[in-house]
C-alpha cells in the first residue's frame, strides 16, 4: 500500500489514523533516511494512539520512550544509535514487542533480526521538498486487514 503526503501535517494526519485503528501488540518498523520523517509519522500514531499532545512533542534523546494512551501505551524506539542487535535487546525491547501497546522503532533496518515474524513495515521516501511516500507492508493477515480500515478512513 502506497501513500504520499504533500506536508507534514498530512503525515501527522496519516499516523493518527493509524493510531486509531492498529490493533494491540502492533511493531511499526519505520525505515528511511535522516529527515525521511519517521519521527513525524511516530508522533502521529501516538497521538491517534491517545497520547498527549505535550508528551508527543517532547524531544527525544533516550533509545527508548513509553508513552501512556487512552487507548494504548507507545513505546516508541530509536535505533539509530543502537551499536547492535544484543545492545537493543537489553533495552528490553521484546518485552514491549509482545505487551499490548505499540511498538514503534525508528531506524528498523539497524535491528532486522530483532524485530518479531509479525509486523507493520513503514518505508519512507523523500519525494520532493515537502512530499514524502510512504511504503505500508503488513506480514499477516490480520494485520493487513487493520491496515487497511485505517486507510479507509484517511483521506
Ligand atoms: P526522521 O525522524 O525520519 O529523521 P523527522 O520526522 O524528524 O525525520 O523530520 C522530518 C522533517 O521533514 C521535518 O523537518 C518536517 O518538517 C519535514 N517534512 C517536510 N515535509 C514533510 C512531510 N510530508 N511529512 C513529514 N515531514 C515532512
Ligand atoms: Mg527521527
């Protein structure tokens, strides 16, 4: 599934949607380059997740951020500065994979064989000064099917 935002509001808009509708345990993959806008779509989800917006905005510094939502918890990841696999797996990051929030790593393809069979993977291309496509690739089918209801209703 493909979509292009024009601006970042509508990436936030894309996100919230998601949010909204992915179901409990999910892991966002989010991969692209430096600016891509993987922070962006992220604070997105957490806010269509139930996150508060002043939580949301806060700059990120740690490798690991939980965010409480009315309607799931966040975790949300930054693998970027990750060293490797094992340093990610004492972050304790399988532990949030299999709870009942969603998971969301920035810089994915830094911890590949970490990530769990099931997942949403987001790829993120800059395709113009403020467009931006995003790449939407479930590995299940239940998972495709939530993907698809959240689409449904972004406009
Ligand atoms: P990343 O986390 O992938 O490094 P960020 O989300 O931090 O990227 O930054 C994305 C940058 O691109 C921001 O400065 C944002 O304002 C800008 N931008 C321009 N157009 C878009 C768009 N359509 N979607 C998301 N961000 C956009
Ligand atoms: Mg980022």
């Amino acid at each position: 599934m493909r979509i292009t935002t024009q601006n970042e509001a509508q990436t936030l808009a894309l996100g919230r949607a998601l949010g909204a509708q992915l179901p409990p345990g999910t892991v966002i993959a989010l991969v692209g380059t430096l600016g891509a806008g993987k922070t962006a779509l992220a604070r997105g989800i957490s806010l269509g997740a139930g996150v508060p917006e002043e939580l949301v905005s806060s700059p990120t510094f740690m490798l690991v951020h939980e965010y409480p939502g009315t309607r799931l918890p966040v975790y949300h990841f930054d693998a970027y500065r990750v060293a490797d696999d094992d340093e990610f797996l004492e972050l304790g990051a399988e532990d949030y994979f299999y709870s009942a929030g969603l998971s969301l790593v920035e810089w994915a393809d830094r911890v590949t064989r970490c990530l769990p069979p099931e997942h949403l993977r987001i790829e993120i291309r800059v395709s113009g000064a403020d467009q931006r496509q995003f790449d939407l690739l479930a590995t299940s089918a239940a998972l495709t099917a939530a993907l698809e209801q959240a689409l449904a209703h972004f406009s």
